[in-house]
C-alpha cells in the first residue's frame, strides 16, 4: 500500500508566495519597459501632438506613469519581503 503525498507546509515550500508575486510583477515590469521600448515612437508623437495643442491625448502620459508606479512599487516591495528585508517597526 501507498502512502499519500505529503501535502507541502508554509515551511516546506520551496518557493514562497511572496517570492511568486516578486516574480509575477517583475516580469510585468520587464515587459512594460520592453512596450515602452518597441512603442517609444508612438509616445513621443503622442507627446508632441499634446504640445501643439492636441489636448485628447493628454492623460496619456499621465496613466502611464501610474501604471509603471503601481507595477514596479508591487515588485520592489515583493523582491524585498522575499528577501526577507522589511521596514523597522516602532
């Protein structure tokens, strides 16, 4: 007769949730700033038109910035509680 597998236990796991969200959000990083890169061009005629007075695409640049915050701040504080690091605490 078999046994059953084990199921893994928080101290049995090899990788940890936070470290799989670090990863998750890193990647999501990484690939903002390659579609940054591949459609930089795009942006800066976007960019120029608002400056001739093409006030529609204003918020453009505006989301933009706040989608690379929130993703890059959600890797940042994951990589660091993976590794353990936190913030002191009074």
């Amino acid at each position: 007769m078999t046994k059953p597998a084990d199921k893994p236990t928080p101290e049995r796991r090899i990788i940890s949730t936070t470290t799989h969200f670090a990863i998750l959000y890193g990647v999501l990083s990484l690939e903002l700033f390659r579609l940054l890169y591949v459609y930089n061009d795009e942006i800066r005629h976007m960019a120029e038109a608002t400056s001739r007075g093409d006030k529609t695409l204003f918020f453009v640049p505006i989301i933009i910035a706040l989608v690379f915050s929130l993703v890059h701040g959600a890797f940042t504080g994951y990589f660091w509680e993976a590794l353990g690091i936190s913030a002191k605490k009074k």
